[in-house]
C-alpha cells in the first residue's frame, strides 16, 4: 500500500509540474508534428504504397519524440538534487523508479493520443482501429520502462542528450521494430492472429524491460 | 536505551579514493553534534551515509538501536535531513512540495502538519508561491519544513548555515530547537565555531575521512576549539 502510495505520489507530482511549465509536452508535440509533417511533403506516393511506409513514420515519430520526452524525465530531479531527497524517503528505490515512469508513461500516452489523428490526417490512414491502439500502448510501456533507467543514468552526463540515444534506442529496437511491423499489420487491416508473433515480441520484452530496471535501479542511483 | 546513532568502523570509498576511513561515532539520544572538519574530510559523506542515501563500502550503523543496512526504510521515519540543497521543486508552491514529501513519509492528518510546519518556518503567507521565486534564505527554511514534517527523533544537517545571513542563521536555530524541546538528536557539519559551540554538546574534527578530534562542547572555548582545529587540519598540510 505504502509503496503504490508514494508511486502516485510521484507520478502525480511530475504530471502536476509539468502542467505548470509544459516544457515536455510542447517541446514533444511539435517535434513529432513536425517529423510527420515532413515525411508528407517527402513521400508522394499511392495509397498502397503509403501504407507499407505509414508505420514507420508513425514510429519515428513516437520513438524520437519519446526519447526527447525521457531526456527530460530525470531533470526535475537534478535540479536542487531532489532525487537524494526521494532517496531519503522511506520508502524503496524501485518506487521511485515505477512513479517515473509512470509519469513519463503519461507523457508519451498523451503526446501520441495527439500525434495519431494527426498522422491520420496528413496520411489519410484510419488509425482508430484496436488492434493499433493496443500495439501502441504496449510498446509505450516497454519503450518508457526502459526508457526511464536510461534517463536516470544519463541525467548527471555531460553530454546528455547524446549519450540516452546513443544507451537507449539499440536496447528498444526489438519493441519498435515488433510495433511497426504489428502496427502495419494493424493499419493493412489484417486480423489480431496475424500480429500474435509481434505482440508477443512487444510483450515478452515489455516483461523483461519492467523487470530487470526496476531490479537495477537501487544500484543505479546509488552509485 | 541504545544511543541515538551508533557508528563503528565506517569506511565509504569512491574508486581510490577513501572518503571515510573507520569513522566510530556515539550519539547519545537527545544530544547535539558539530562535525568540523576542513573541504574534503568526509563530513558530507558521513550525513549523507547516516541519512541511508548513499550505502557505506563497510562498516556498522545503528540507529536507535537497530542496524541501518537491514531497516533502512523503517528508520528512515526516523531521520530528518537538511542538505546543501533545498530537494524541493522550483516548479511546485511552497504547500504542493511539503504535501508531496508528506505523502511520501505517510504523515497523517497532512493539512495540518503542514500548516504547523510553515507557521513555524514564517512561510504561510508564500504558501502558494513557486519554491523558484524564493530566496535562498526562504528555501533553507522551507528545506529544515520539510526535513521537520514527519517529526524525526535524528536530525541531520548539512552545513545548515551555507547562504543564510547572521539573522537568518539566529532564526534557523531558534526553529530547530523550539520544535524539538530537547527530544530530538542532531547531527550538523558547520564551518562555524561560534554558532556550533552555542547549541551543540560535543564536538568531533573529521581530516581526511578520520575523527582527528572528539570532545564536549563543555569542555571547550572558542578559542580552544579553533586551536585543535587548526592543529588538525595542519597534520593534513605536513
């Protein structure tokens, strides 16, 4: 009790803060409107052709906006170093590491709640279909799961910006790799048991990728 | 009863480097500790090891009796810390940071804590201000508010003093000791002699991560004190 207690109390402080500056949100949603907004003017191409290539604009978008949102995720934690002060609290490390990202989760989910209909519109794709929302969803949690110790371990680098990237994206290429390939899938019209393969893929790392950081975490931080 | 805080052979490393070399240390409940020492001796690491933020390379730690490394979370109830920095956000109000911290140490009847608590620190009327807007000297009090929320038996301070003007510093103390009526124990590192020989009981002089010196405060004058610190800290020049 004590534990989920204070993991909402630090998802719900980050979503309060960023509500305040809204530095994550619209730093994010006008990076990825703008990766979609350029990949239209690039591509002029058949329906059919558009849909074999939608998916992985989709995921660029989601991925390097995602990446731009998790840089951002351990800021507020730096600055009058208020990561020790949550260290401090009694309660365990892993609950820091589940309220981050938690509230990086949130982030993402809203942000791609936007991106989407905007996809749908420049590439005139219908994208409320289940089966895609269910994809994005768990490949959101594997990508933030992950996300969110890379984060931790690049806050106090020089050279941040570069070094999340560099960590993170060749660990969670098999989540977007297994999303575009179900998102196609998902967007070709298919059925869900033809995405069974992908979604196993997504959620057998998505099993891996909450258990092993949140294992890790207490020594990533105390270190 | 078991002493407050209880140390015994604690070395804390950092690659080569040896922060800390067998610091044993007993703190009596109820009782006041100044650490001296000069930049680097490890008095940093000592707090920030007795607050179970950073996990010492070996050695003992009792607190109220029980061993820190197998309780950390529940003795964590038990401890108050004021760093170098505030840990508060600059993005929340002054209320919105002392109720996320009290959330997290399971205070009970919140509004009213934290109320007491900037009564206490003369903050009510910023209550809703951003932590950003404040003062270096307000945000020291807003830390030693939130270090006092969940009314810890040990309170660590961190040189409490670092940008706070004579008055505020008369102002901080008078706080800390008002709301402890002498129950509480405390532990702060202190680059000032006069002000620390004021309240504090004994005295310890780290130097290179060693206790160099230990003695009660009663014991000691001013000028005694600044003479044994100047002896130790010269072994280090030789």
């Amino acid at each position: 009790m004590k534990f989920w207690s204070s993991v909402a109390a630090i998802a719900w402080k980050d979503v309060l803060s960023e509500l305040r500056t809204r530095e994550i949100i619209f730093s994010v949603l006008v990076f990825a409107v703008l990766v979609l907004v350029i990949f239209n003017f690039a591509f002029d191409l058949s329906p059919d052709l558009m849909l074999q290539i939608a998916p992985g604009i989709l995921w660029v978008a989601f991925a390097f906006s995602g990446v731009l949102a998790l840089n951002r995720a351990f800021i507020p934690e730096r600055e009058e170093n208020c990561l020790e002060g949550l260290m401090g609290c009694p309660v365990g490390r892993e609950a820091i590491y589940v309220g981050k990202a938690l509230g990086s989760l949130f982030f993402m989910v809203l942000v791609e709640a936007v991106i989407l209909p905007v996809f749908a519109l420049l590439f005139n794709i219908a994208v409320l279909q289940p089966e895609l929302i269910v994809v994005t969803l768990l490949a959101t949690i594997g990508f933030v799961a992950v996300g969110t110790i890379f984060s931790a371990l690049a806050v106090n680098t020089r050279a941040r910006e570069m070094v999340l990237p560099i960590l993170f994206l060749p660990v969670v290429s098999p989540v977007i790799i297994a999303a575009v390939k179900a998102s196609a899938i998902s967007l070709n019209g298919q059925s869900w048991g033809d995405m069974t393969i992908w979604l196993a893929i997504i959620l057998a790392f998505d099993i891996i990728y909450l258990t092993v950081p949140f294992l890790v975490f207490p020594y990533v931080v105390e270190e | 009863m078991p002493p407050a805080v209880e140390t015994s052979g604690l070395v804390k490393s950092f690659g080569h480097y040896t922060a800390l070399r067998g610091i044993d240390l007993k703190v009596p409940v109820g009782s006041t500790l100044a650490v001296f020492g000069p930049n680097g001796a490890g008095k940093t690491t000592l707090i920030k090891i007795l607050a179970s933020i950073m996990r010492p390379t070996s050695g003992k730690i009792l607190i109220e009796g029980l061993e820190l490394k197998d309780n950390a979370e529940m003795l964590r109830t038990r401890l108050g810390l004021v760093a170098h920095q505030s840990y508060l956000y600059g993005n929340l109000s002054a209320w919105e940071n002392l109720d996320f911290y009290a959330r997290m140490y399971g205070v009970e009847d919140r509004s009213r804590r934290i109320g007491e608590l900037l009564d206490l620190v003369n903050m009510t009327g910023r209550k809703h201000d951003r932590l950003s807007t404040f003062s270096r000297g307000m945000q020291q009090r807003m830390a030693l508010a939130r270090a006092l929320l969940h009314k810890p038996s040990i309170l660590l301070l961190d040189e409490p003093e670092t940008g706070l003007d004579q008055q505020a510093l008369g102002a901080m103390w008078d706080i800390i000791k008002r709301e402890e009526a002498g129950r509480r124990t405390i532990i702060f590192t202190s680059h000032s002699f006069e002000r620390a020989l004021a309240v504090c009981d004994d005295v310890v002089i780290l130097e290179r991560g060693r206790i160099a010196f230990k003695a009660q405060a009663c014991t000691l004058n001013l000028g005694g004190l600044k003479q044994k610190y100047q002896e130790c800290t010269a072994v280090v020049e030789k």
